[in-house]
C-alpha cells in the first residue's frame, strides 16, 4: 500500500458512512456481551427494518465506551446521545422516539456532561467505542495507520526513538520504564534479528484495560508494533495475550489478517524496505508469564519461569536476540506520539509521568467501567468525580492500586496525584492500572489476605523465598483472621514480608508482600484487634490508696 | 580479557569481567553459601543464599550470575544477609519431610550442612508436612519427594551434561514436584539412560541408591568437574581449583 491508498481507503469509508443518515454504535465489549449486548443490536436492527430505515441508519458494534456497569451501552452517533441499560426493547423504543420521533428516551439517556464523561482526557481509548473493531477501513476512516505512514516515509528510526523519548512516555505495565531508552537500548544491541512483542498478559485481579483495548482497538496495538519495529530494526513480533481474553485473540486474528491484506504488516510496508510480521502467542494461565523473562520463555514454548536480570530483554531476549517488549497500552500510546508530537504528549500529565492512564474502576464503586485520565490527577477526582464515590452512603475507606502487587491508599491520601513516584512513596504503585474501591465493610486483613492468595497460587516456585515464603504469609494470615494468633505473629509476618520482598528472584515474589505491608502501614489496628487475648500474666496495677 | 578490581568484604579483590562474583570469592576464600549451584551446570539463581550487597545499590544479587564491575563494594555476609539465609533454610526445612535420624544422607547433606552453617537452631514456621510421593519404580535409584527441595540440579544435569533431559518441574507454587518424562513412574521412563549423574548430583537424600541405609550415602560429584573439563579441553582431568 502506499501513502495515496491510504488516504483514498480513509476517503472512501467516510463517503461509505456519510451516505447513512445516522449510526447507532452498539457496545460489543466481554463487559457488556456479558449484559447480553447481542440482543440489544438485534434490537436495533430488528426495529430500523419495522421502519424501513436499513438503508439509512447503520447498526455498528463496536468496542467498550467505559460505564460498563450500566451496559449495555448505545450510542446514537448523529446528535451523541448515549444510553444506558439498553436491552431489545429499549431498543425499539429508542428507534420508534428518538430515531424516527427526534425525541430523547430520557429513562435511559446518560448525561455525557458528568464527570464521569467530561473530567476524563482520552488519547489511548479515543477510538474505543467510536468504531468497529472488526474493520480495519473504520479505524483508517478516522487516521489509522497515518502515524506508521510518517514514520516510515518522513522518519528516520532515530528520529522515531527521539521522539518517544521527548514524549516522556514511560512503560504502563507497572513499572514505569522509559520507553524510549528500552527501544535505543534495543536498536542500539548488535545482532541481525530483532524483536517486538506486545505484552497483553494482563493478570492482576480486577483489572481489564489492556483487554478493552485489544477488543475496541486492536489496530492501534499493532501499528504501535510496526513504528516499534521500525525504529528498533525488528522484522518479527509476536503478541503474546492470555487465553481467558477469546474475543481480544479473535479480534487481533482478524486485525492481523486485514492489516497484512492492506499490506500494512507485510513486506515492504508503505514501499520501503522494512518488513514486519506479527504473530499471536496465546498463554496458558500464569500470571508470572506477565514478567518479561518468563513471557520469553513461554513463547518459545517452555515453562513460564523468570530467570535473573540482567542480561535484560532489550539486549539478550527471544532467541537470545534484542527483544522490546512493551505493554498494550505503552503501545497504543505510539501513534498519537508520533502523529502529534512528543512536546505535545509531554505537555500532558505531570513532567515526570506524561500523557494519560487507563484504570479500571471496580469494587465498591458506582461507576464501574474504564476510565483515562491524565497523570497527576488528584485521587479523589477520580473516585469522587469520575467514579461516583462509593455506592448507598457507605464511606470510603481505601483504594487498592498496582492489584496483588500494589498497596492500599486510605482516605488521608486522597489527594495524592496519581503518578508513577507519589504512588511509591506511600507504599503501593502505579500497577497496570486496576483500582480496587474499598468501602467502611472491607475488612483489610482480608484483602491483604485475597491477594496473598493468589500470590501464594501464582508462585512459579522457582525460588525458595517466593515458593514458601508466600505460603506461610499466608498461613500467617489465616491464623489472625481466625483470630488464634498473637503479637509475635504480626511481628513474624512483618518480618517474613520483608524478607520475601528483599530475597525474591522476580517482581511477582519482590512485590507479593505489598499488600500486607500497605495494610499493616495504615490499617495495623485491624491487625491488632484481630489479636488472641492474652490470658495469664497481666502487669499488677498499683492498688488504690485505701486512705 | 579484562581483569577488574574491587573490593568484597573491604579486601581488594580482582577476577575476569566474565567471571561471577561467586567464582571470584571463592577465589580468595571467601566462603559465599549456595544450594542450587553446583560447578559445571548453569547458574539459575534461584536458591537465593547467595544475595550479596553492593554499596550503592538497594537490590540484592545473586553472586552466582552477578558479574563484577570495576570498584564495586560487595559484601558478603552482614548481619541482614545472614538472618536472610537461616530464613531461607528454615522455610526448606519447613517445607519437606525432611527427617534427618532415618534419612539415607543423614551426615552428608547439603541441606543439614546449611542449617549448621547458618545456625539453624529451630523454626518458627508451622511444619507444611506436605503429601508427597516417593517412586522406587527404578531398578537402581529411588526418588523421594518427600527430601526434595527443588534446586533443580538433578534436571540441569541431565538436560546439560547427560543430554537426557528425563526431569522437568511439574505444578507450581507448593506443588512443585520433580517428575520423570511426562510425569510417569521413573522406571518406565523412555528418556532415562540410568547413569546416576542427578543421583550424585542431589544436595540432600531425595535422590539415592537402592540398598543403601541410614547415613550411609555420600555423595561424589567430582565426575562432573572431569567431564566439563574434558569437554572444554578435549583432556580427562580435572581442573586445578583455586582457592577453596
């Protein structure tokens, strides 16, 4: 394909649109597939053909639009409106009033001035339920692939490296890494063979933005790949995503294969030289394949197991060859980069962490849903605001980031922005991007309990501190929650957590402790009360003075 | 090849840029505990007795695939490091049925040596008291996974010397378990060519010798040295340890 296809592809899908008067946009996410969404476009189109409109209205599914609690969600394109709980029948009403009637169904229209919709700044999910993602004209309709085109025809692979790296962009699945200075370490590594993998072995308990983004828009991901590519000098890439996300895989299936009929990922993409091929890696269940070095090997098939850094990926990695491996969402971060700029990325977020971040709104919370925001936020923006506060009245009581790896922030650290740093320095991090709500009835032993859990479940048990030590964390645990154990306990768990924190071969064993050592910061009196009455020996109490 | 210096312990020492910090220890006599290295297979880095601190630098290193850098400060046994290491020994010995009075090793442990080494005087965790199997399917050798503490030796022996590969972890976390091909009995175990290399290899009485009772096997690993230098050099010999 060359840049002029490009344009008259991008050209001939909006004509193609333009000539219906209207487009009802259906959201066909896992989250509001679950709330039966299939029966809702049904709906739609059931009743445009009642009033002969099939020629005139287009029903379009598309990926997640954020409220998932309140799924499944329409959206009328024409004047914006977006409603909420819309099942068959809603459905017809809403074509019978407020299609064919130009009056609003008010009982499910959402207000789209709330903060909800208003305080989020969307760039990763700007195209998530706008299109559909099984094609790939709808996303080169509205300025797909253009970014790549730049890239490969106006850009030198430095200049791509430079340009991330002025963005500040930094890595999304937790850690926080430059990503420019990944890639140059990548492009800079001696070797022939290169790679580019997308990490969507997204595991931490309630939370779901890279899915999202694989299922609303999954070309984003892979034109991130291909600028990846371009820039590092890789001709191979691999996504490598769990199989609990069958409609992400189906959907990149189908976004791999039109991309390589558009020849977009092929051989000489936009006439250059540079050749890129992407293949699909599917996971079996393991939550430590998420950490890079155990995602190398399962790729190639063995058993996810981490082994030490360094040598780290970006210099010995698949195959022994230099490998990127960024997250989905770093990824769909890349082509507004290089589209836009990186000044003007930068010039969002705070200076150290930039542009925006997707987190995941669940637990006890009214709006559950995905939601993008920029970095530096204030947290009570996001619960209060954004998320609605907690639901019937109940007080907030903490908010657990960075899943089994994170901590807890309470209520004092409310305005805490939300960046990389501020989140570290009260104990917890930045994560993927779950957030878990916590109201006044979570018991905090118990959370930090759950998460020990799966730790404890997901332990590769490669390494001693990790294999047992989780174990007896968690034993520990049980034992106060039982309310058998005593303060030496508490004291053996402090200890034991740091010592499995300190000791531990990967993140996943580094970072198990968290949880635990979080609650014990600011909730140690929920630990305390749980505590066996010591019984025996109390210290005599000077006898009152009879006189 | 580079030599680099830098100090361990506050001694100045000096090794090859290729060498870990381990090898250059024990170079200098400088006694670092391991469990999962054994000279002549990879490093994996797992058991993690061997964490040693460099000045300036939060994380803790394994000596066994750490390499050295010029005027770097390593020390090798503070006061955090060696609560550090009894931890780790009193989480293995908390994990197996380890039973020293009837083990076939019993005095020739690897294990029993690090909970002397450490100063292992009792354990503060619960006793798992894990199910587990013991095959005596094999007509020379027996397995109990009641002993094992997955160091994983007895697989990289096999896969990297005797080109086998019969072992492979099975399971994860706690159920971790050693198994033979696709987690049959040992003895119908087609890959299994029965030269004893993991048997040897083992740290502790999971591997052992049939007919052999309480306290009566020891364990020579020397073969391995003779074999890795022969492979390197093409001559049966043993290479000249430094130090140690």
């Amino acid at each position: 394909m060359t840049l002029e296809e490009l344009h008259q592809l991008a050209e001939k899908e909006r004509g193609r649109q333009q000539a219906f008067t209207n487009r009802v946009l259906v959201c066909s996410s896992t989250g509001c597939i679950a709330c039966n969404s299939g029966m809702t476009r049904d709906g739609f189109i059931t009743a445009i053909k009642e009033h002969d409109l099939e020629n005139e209205i287009e029903v379009v599914g598309t990926g997640c639009m954020g409220l998932c609690a309140l799924g499944p969600l329409a959206l009328i394109e024409g004047d914006g409106r977006l409603y909420r709980n819309v099942d068959g029948s809603v459905a017809s009403a809403i074509v019978a009033r407020h299609i064919v009637g130009g009056e609003v169904v008010d009982d499910n229209m959402l207000d789209t001035d709330d903060p909800f919709f208003a305080s989020q700044m969307k760039i990763v999910l700007e195209h998530c339920g706008r299109i559909d993602p099984g094609r790939i004209e709808e996303y080169i309709a509205v300025g797909g692939y253009s970014a790549l085109a730049k890239a490969i025809t106006e850009m030198k692979p430095e200049e791509v490296i430079e340009e991330i790296r002025k963005s500040g962009l930094r890595g999304r699945g937790g850690a926080g890494y430059p990503t420019g200075l990944k890639w140059d370490v990548s492009r800079k590594a001696p070797g022939d063979q290169k790679y580019v993998i997308c990490n969507g072995d997204e595991g931490d308990p309630g939370a779901y933005m890279d899915r999202n983004v694989l299922e609303s828009d999954p070309h984003r991901v892979l034109e991130g790949m291909a600028i990846a590519a371009y820039a590092v000098g890789a001709n191979q890439g691999y996504i490598y995503t769990r199989a609990e996300y069958p409609l992400a895989i189906e959907r990149l299936k189908v976004a791999i294969k039109q991309a390589e009929k558009h020849g977009l990922l092929g051989n000489r993409i936009f006439e250059s030289h540079f050749n890129f091929r992407i293949d699909m890696r599917i996971g079996a269940g393991a939550f430590v394949c998420g950490e890079e070095t155990a995602l190398l090997r399962s790729i190639k098939g063995r058993r996810g197991r981490p082994r030490p850094r360094p040598p780290y990926p970006s210099e010995n990695g698949l195959f022994g060859a230099p490998t990127v491996i960024n997250n989905v969402e770093t990824l769909a971060n890349i082509a507004p980069i290089i589209d836009r700029s990186g000044a003007w990325f930068a010039g969002i977020g705070t200076p150290n962490s930039t542009g925006t971040k997707i987190f995941a709104l669940t637990g006890k919370i009214e709006h559950t849903g995905l939601i993008e925001v920029p970095m530096g936020i204030p947290l009570r923006e996001i619960i209060f605001d954004i998320g609605g506060g907690t639901p019937d009245g109940t007080e907030f009581k903490a908010v657990q980031t960075g899943g089994p790896s994170g901590g807890c922030v309470p209520k004092e650290h409310l305005d805490l922005p939300v960046d990389y740093e501020s989140l570290k320095a009260v104990g917890s991090m930045m994560g993927s991007g779950g957030m878990i709500v916590m109201d006044s009835d979570s018991e905090m032993v118990d959370v930090a309990k759950f998460f020990m859990e799966f730790c404890v479940e997901e332990s590769c048990g490669k390494c001693i501190p990790c294999r047992v030590g989780t174990r007896h964390l968690h034993l520990l645990l049980e034992k106060i929650t039982r309310g058998e154990a005593t303060a030496d306990d508490v004291a053996l768990l402090e200890e034991l957590c740091i010592m499995v924190k300190e000791t531990s071969l990967c993140g996943l064993g580094q970072s198990a402790p968290n949880p635990v050592l979080s609650t014990l910061r600011f909730f140690r009196e929920e630990y305390d009360e749980l505590l066996k009455p010591v019984l025996g020996y109390e210290p005599s109490k000077p006898e009152a003075d009879p006189s | 090849m580079p030599i680099l210096t830098f100090a361990m312990n506050g001694h100045q020492v000096s090794g090859h840029d290729d060498e870990t910090l381990l090898q250059i220890a024990r170079q200098h006599g400088i006694h670092i505990p391991t469990l999962c290295h054994l000279d002549g297979l990879s490093d994996i880095g797992a058991c993690r007795l061997c964490l040693v601190e460099i000045e300036g630098q939060d994380k803790l290193v394994a000596a066994c695939v750490t390499k050295p850098q010029e005027g770097m400060s390593v020390h090798t046994d503070t006061e955090r490091l060696q609560r550090y290491r009894r931890t780790i020994v009193e989480l293995l010995a908390s994990e197996g049925n380890h039973q020293c009075a009837v083990c076939v090793v019993n005095e020739h442990c690897q294990l029993q040596d690090l909970a002397y080494a450490v100063e292992l005087q009792y354990v503060r965790f619960p006793y798992l008291y894990p199910k587990r199997t013991l095959d005596a399917t094999h007509k020379d050798f027996v397995m109990d996974r009641n002993r094992c503490v997955l160091c994983s030796r007895c697989i990289r022996v096999c896969h990297e010397v005797e080109g086998a590969h019969t072992w492979d972890t099975a399971g994860r976390s706690f159920h971790c378990t050693i198994m033979a091909d696709m987690d049959q009995p040992w003895g119908t175990a087609a890959s299994c060519t029965s030269c004893g290399k993991c048997v040897w290899v083992c740290p502790t009485g999971a591997l052992f010798e049939k007919g052999q009772t309480v306290a009566e096997m020891e364990k020579h690993r020397d073969f391995l040295k003779y074999i890795v230098t022969a492979r390197r050099t093409g001559e049966w010999i043993a290479e000249e340890e430094e130090g140690e």
